[in-house]
C-alpha cells in the first residue's frame, strides 16, 4: 500500500512483523482510520476507501471530520479532544453510534471502536468504523414489525430493563419511547403491586417459559399520568448472546373487563330475578341439562339428588327424585310417572300437576325458549287444590242439601196432596151426589170444606212452584206468542172468578197480531197472578182491565189495571218479596203472599220485568214488559180456536183398570165411576197384579198411579208397551208429586196423559172423552 503519508509500519521484533501488521490493516473487515493527536487522518485501509469513496491520498492529512457530517463536526472535535485526554479502548455495540459521510456527501450509521495508540511522536487513535446500514434497516424491519402488533409490546433483559418498545406502548403508558428504553419494568407496575411483581420475576426467572395472555393473575399496569388500569401479560423468552431476555406483550383490558362486570351485573339481576320468583325455577339447555334453577327448585331437586344439580338432565334428576320417593305417584307405576312427566316436558302443553310426598301439590308449566330449552316453573297450587276441593264439597254439600230440600218438598206435597185428594175428592162427589143429596146448608157447609181445601192446595202448588224456581229447575222456552190469544185465554179463565166478586173484567182494544218472545204457559201464568190480585183487591162494581202499549224500545208491556184497594206506600217497597201480604195478611182475601214474587221471577226468566204503580183506596197496575217479536205480516192472522167435539162415553161396555195402592183414592174413583152405566172400573193395588189383568182383560184404557209399592207405574207402563198385545192401551198418568220433570218424564216414558192428584173432576172427564173410543151418539156426561 503506498501513499499513507508520515505514518509507516516497522516492528522492531521481526523482520516480518511489519509487513504481516501491514497486510492485516489494509485488509481488516472495518474502516481502519488512525488519526494523529491533532486529528488529522495519518493512515486509512482499503475498507476505508470503498467505504467512505475517498481514494487514501484524499484523507491522509485532511482532518478526521471530513468523514462527519457537517452538521456534527463542530461536536465531534470536542468529543475527539475528549477522548485524547482520557483515552481507552472503547469496543464496537458500547452505544456509540453514529453517523459517518461518504466523499458522495451521502450519509451512512456505523459503529466505531477507538483505540488510543501511544507513540513516540503522541498519542496516535485507531478507529475501525463498521458500516451498520444493514443491521440498522434489520432493526427498523424488526421495530415495524413489532409495531405493528396490536398490543404493546417490550423486550426486557435479564436485569429487568426495558431494551425496546414498540409504539403501542407509548400510546398505552403514555411514555415516550426514550423514557422507557433503559428503565426497569416496574415503571409500568402500580407502586402497590411492585414487590409482588418482583417476586413473579424472580420465580419467572427461574423457568422461563411461554406463557399466554389471560392465565396470569389480575395484574394491572400504571401510565405515565398515574392512572391504573387492568392488563393481560404474556411472556416469552428470548434467548440472546447477553443471556434470557424476555419478550412482553401487554394488552389493556379495561373494557373486557367492563364488559365482565356488566355481564356480571346482568346475570347477578337474572338470578335474583329468578330468585325472587314465587315457586320453583329451572331452566335446561337444548340437552336437557339443567343450567340455572332457583334455591326453592334447588331445595326440591336435592331431596333426590345427590351433590351438584346443575348439568343433570331433567331425566336423571326425576330418577334420583323417585329414587328418593320424593313424589305422590297415587296409582302409578314410578315408570309410568315418570314417562307420563317426561312427555309433558318434551311436549309442553298446559300445565302438569304433581303431587309430593310432603303434601305439595305443585303445578308444573314447562315452555320451550327459543334456543331449544326449557323453562320449568312448579307453583305450589297446594292452598288452592285445597279451596277448590273445599268448593267442590261444599257445592256438593249444597246441591245435595237442594236436591233434599226439593225431595222434601216433593214428598210433602205427595203427603199433602193424599188426604187433600180425599178431601176435595169426596166433597166433591157429596156436591154433585144426586142420589142422596145434600141439604141447602149442607151444601153451603160443604163449600167452604172445598174452598178450604183449594186454599191449602193453592198454597202446596205455590210454595212448589216458588222453590222450583228459586232451585233454578224451572226452565222456560221462549217463543213467539201471540199477545191478545194469551190475554184472551186469561180473561176467559178469570171470568168465572170476576163474576163471583161483581167486578166487570174489560180487555182494552188492542193492536191486532202483536206477539211478544215468551214461554206461553208462564206468561198466562203471570196473567192470571196480576188478574186475580186486580179482581181480589177490588170492590164490588169495579173494573179490572187489561191493556196493551209499546214501551222502550222494542218491548211490550201488557198491563192490569184496577179501581180496587190499593197498596198503602209503606208496604209498596216489599211487594214482590215472598210471603209479603202488604197489611192483607189479617184480612178476608185469601192469598198466600208467592204470586208476585213468583211473576217476578218469571217475568226475569223471559228476559222482561215487571212493575207496578198504586195508589191507597184507588186502585194499581201491575205490569209486565217483555221483548216484542216483529212477526211476518202473512203470520199475523190471529188463530181460532176450534173446540173438539167431545166424544161419547156411551155404547159398548168400557173397561178401564185403575192401579193405585191408596185406599181412599180408590173409593173415591169408584164413586166417581159408578155415574158412568157402562163403564167398568177394575181397582189393583199394585202394578205386579194390574199388568197381568191389563195384559189379560185388554182394556180401553188404564190409569196407572205412579208412586206404587214394589214396581213403579213408569216401569210397569214400560212393561205394558213391549207386550204386543197392551201396547196400544193408553195409559194416563196419575201422581200426588208435581214436581218439575215429572211430566215430561211421563210424556217420554209413554203415558198419553199425566193428571195430578188431587183430581180434577172436569180435567179427568176431559181425559176419558178423549181417550176412551167413541162409539155411539149418546152422550151420558154425568
Ligand atoms: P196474594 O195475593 O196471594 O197475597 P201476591 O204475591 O199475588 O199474593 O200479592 C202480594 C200482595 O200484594 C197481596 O197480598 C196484596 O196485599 C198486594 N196486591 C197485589 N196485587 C194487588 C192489587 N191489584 N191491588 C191491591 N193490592 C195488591
């Protein structure tokens, strides 16, 4: 190498040893610079030319910061002068870097190592410059990389100190990135955690691992600012020249863990909501595995199972549960008890009730959620099973105690109505005994025994019919009925009566064909209650009228009108309660006080009411309003009555058989027959005997009593009809009990006809004309 200036190799030692030193300067690896004291560039190597584009004859002699960027060089003489006055040997990667400037003016990083020379002629400094472009862009690679990731990232040595960050830790500690470099981790850890931090690093330290965010323990990192917040850690460990460093990933957790406290809070909400619930509580996943349950469910579910519930499928917590005879299987089988609740759980329709060996009735409602699971809830309806069977018994207690109130009735009517039959029977037949007649006072005696009797079968009748409909056993059928045939049918019915009490009965002009929505019967019913009270409560010579008008709308209101009595205003408010006479009680007329609580009730029945107006000494009006029925005009026509022709009871001689156990109600039939010549009455006293006889005498007809000894008069009627031989023998019904059924219960078991006792001489006279074949003209009507 020629053309280094004043500087030359020589060693005294060998006469090589110069020119091998030679050689390894010139082709040493780094720049090689010596500079003199001064520094001035006394001797450059090859690498120093490539590097720095100088050819050595350019440098040698010029001062050291030709190779320094100009805007350092002023600095740089200082540092060099620094340097000679306390020189040592500064090696390569001691943190000297620096910036080195090529002939091109172009700017390059390198490392330098200086090395103090001491001469004869001064102190000499070798400098080997190290081009670290390469390195340097490997380092601002690995820097992007790591600032790239999204959580702060830190590599600390061996000693704790912190040797690279990346940018994500700036932001999240709020430090600048020289602030950290150099500094221990602890700077990031909150001053309480420290010594427990250290003790972690200590046992890290110990064996490093990898260990991955979130299994450490709450730890928490301090900014710059003081504030704290929760982090996650992981480490891994580095292995470099200077020994195990570690590589540190730190990510903020804040939010996840806000999102942990409200996803807390919201589940702490749901289980005390469930909590709170009255009754018990489960809720299964789409396996059937129980997920969450309240402590009441808990409690029930834990007299079976043993240990944790929670993930049982409901099946194998039932099993435990019978296991355990927790439930009532009444007459199940534990399979069928099972297998029954299992269905309902899978198909979840209405409710389920269990019962529990404690007692409990518990009423199970499941219901599917939307992710495929079950919502359980058991209600203990255990209070409530208990009222309605309470209920239930006390209706029973009730119904029965009704139905006995009823049968009572129907039995004392029967026992009344025996010896009334009797009574009015015979008084009857003394009346009209034409034989032996009775004497003018006699007669008169006589009627009063019948008024009396009426009275007192008037009174059964009512009481009857009052407790009929009180039990709600009167029912009614509603129908078009024409309103003046019905008025008609009363007036013709009262005239008897009005004529007796010299009150003339009037029926007001009325709209032709008005028909209201009602049940015929009771609406005469009804009518004949208002007329009789209008005749009753009258005076002699005065008048007791009937009327129609519209009222509201759509109803008709069919009124009675009289000059009678009156009704003072202090009694007027308790009319139509039962067994109210309004101050008549101690009086002449007779009355029973039922009337118009019956019409009332009626009136209700038929969807109408009733009402009244009176006035003291000058008369009232009762009144019953009901739906009007608009009625086709073709309809209108009123229809005539035609009165049948009545049948003779003469010709042929007649045969009638009479089955009836009562004594007296036999003489009396007898009395009554023995008026009709040629009618033949055959008396049984039971229906054994008499549907033999009926079966071999054949005759026309057979009045049949039904509360018979031994067989009934509807089993026997019964037995009569499937004889081909009496099946076309009319039967008439003969019976003391008018309660309500009966009739129609009669009707279907096949009697033509159904008379109550005590007889109506006239009604049974009407019965036999119809009934009994007419064969000749002659009519012998008693
Ligand atoms: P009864 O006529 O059998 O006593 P009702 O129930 O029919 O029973 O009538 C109750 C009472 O109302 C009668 O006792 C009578 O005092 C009074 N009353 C009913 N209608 C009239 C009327 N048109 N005029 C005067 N008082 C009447």
């Amino acid at each position: 190498m020629s053309g280094n200036g004043g500087l030359t190799f020589a060693d005294p030692a060998s006469p090589h040893g110069g020119e091998l030193f030679q050689q390894w300067f010139e082709f040493a690896p780094d720049a090689m610079v010596i500079t003199a004291e001064a520094g001035t560039i006394e001797l450059v190597n090859l690498q120093t030319e490539r590097l720095f584009g100088y050819d050595r004859s350019e440098l040698v002699g010029q001062p050291v910061e030709v190779l320094v960027p100009e805007r350092f060089r002023a600095a740089h003489v200082g540092h060099r002068a620094g340097f000679v006055d306390a020189p040592k040997l500064r090696p390569m990667q001691s943190g000297l870097e620096l910036i080195a400037r090529r002939k091109d003016g172009s700017e390059f990083p390198v490392e330098i190592s200086l090395s103090p020379l001491k001469t004869g002629a001064g102190t000499l400094v070798a400098s080997a410059i190290r081009d670290v472009s390469a390195r340097k862009r490997a380092d601002r690679k690995s820097q992007a990389f790591l600032d790239s990731a999204p959580d702060a990232m830190l590599i600390v040595d061996g000693s704790g100190h912190i040797t690279r960050v990346n940018a994500q830790t700036e932001t999240l500690f709020g430090y600048p990135r020289e602030e950290l470099l150099g500094r221990t981790i602890e700077l990031l850890v909150p001053a309480r955690l420290r010594v427990q931090h250290r003790l972690q690093c200590e046992v890290y330290a110990r064996q490093p691992k990898a260990r991955s965010m979130g299994c450490g323990s709450d730890s928490y990192g301090v900014r710059k600012d003081g504030h704290e917040f929760p982090v996650d850690i992981s480490l891994k460990p580095l292995e470099t020249e200077d020994g195990t460093w570690v590589l540190t990933a730190i990510r903020d957790i804040s939010e996840r863990r806000q999102i942990e406290v409200e996803a807390r809070l919201a589940s702490d909400r749901l289980l005390s909501a469930v909590e709170s619930i009255q009754g018990m509580l489960a809720l299964y996943d789409a396996d059937d595995r129980l997920v969450l349950c309240n402590s009441s469910c808990r409690e029930l579910m834990s007299r079976g199972a043993k240990g944790s519930i929670v993930g049982r499928t409901f099946a194998g917590l039932l099993q435990d549960a019978l296991h355990a005879q927790v439930f009532e299987l009444e007459e199940q089988s534990p399979q069928e008890f099972a297998a029954a609740w299992l269905e309902y759980h899978q198909n979840p329709l209405g409710a389920f009730d269990v019962r529990t060996r404690a007692g409990e009735t518990l009423r199970v409602t499941d219901r599917r959620t939307r992710e495929g699971g079950i919502v359980s809830t058991l209600l203990d309806v255990t209070a409530d099973v208990q009222r309605e069977l309470e209920l239930t018994h006390a209706r029973t207690l009730a119904e029965s105690a009704s139905a006995a109130k009823s049968e009572f009735l129907a039995s004392m009517s029967h026992e009344l109505r025996t010896p009334l039959n009797s009574i009015l029977g015979f008084a009857q037949l003394l009346q009209r005994d034409r034989k032996t007649p009775l004497t003018e006072r006699q007669l008169e005696k006589l009627d009063y025994v019948l008024q009396g009797g009426e009275h007192l079968q008037r009174l059964i009748d009512d009481i009857l019919d009052l407790s009929r409909v009180e039990a709600g056993q009167v029912t009614v059928s509603l129908e078009p009925v024409g309103v003046l045939e019905v008025l008609s049918e009363a007036t013709a019915t009262l005239a008897p009566m009005a004529e007796r009490q010299g009150v003339e009965l009037r029926l007001q002009a009325l709209p032709e064909g008005c028909q209201v929505i009602a049940d015929r019967t009771r609406l005469f019913q009804i009518l004949i209650n208002f007329g009789s009270n209008a005749i009753k409560y009258n005076r002699a010579g005065g008048a007791a009228s009937f009327g129609v008008a519209p009222v509201g709308s759509g109803a008709l209101r069919i009124s009675v009108s009289d000059d009678g009595i009156g009704i003072s205003s202090d009694k007027q408010h308790k009319i139509f309660e039962a067994f109210q006479r309004a101050g008549q009680e101690t009086g002449p007329i007779e009355g029973t006080g039922i009337g118009l609580t019956i019409s009332k009730r009626l009136a209700e029945l038929m969807s109408g009411s009733v009402g009244f107006v009176s006035a003291p000494g000058k008369g009232s009006q009762f009144w019953l309003d009901l739906p009007q029925h608009e009625a086709p005009e073709a309809h209108r026509a009123i229809p005539k009555l035609e009165v049948p022709a009545l049948p003779s009871l003469l010709g042929p001689l007649h045969t009638v058989v009479y089955i009836e156990d009562n004594p007296s109600n036999i003489a009396f039939m007898r009395a009554l027959f023995e008026d009709f010549a040629r009618v033949d009455l055959i008396a049984l006293p039971n229906a054994e005997v008499g549907i033999e006889v009926v079966r071999d005498k054949r005759p026309e007809l057979v009045i049949m009593d039904l509360n018979l000894p031994g067989m009934s008069g509807f089993e026997a009627t019964k037995r009569l009809q499937e004889w081909p031989e009496t099946a076309s023998i009319p039967v008439i019904a003969l019976t003391a009990a008018a309660m309500t059924g009966y009739q129609r219960r009669a009707f279907e078991a096949g009697f033509r006809k159904c008379l109550t006792k005590p007889v109506k001489i006239d009604e049974l006279l009407q019965t036999l004309r119809e009934l009994l074949p007419a064969r000749s003209s002659v009519d012998s009507d008693p």
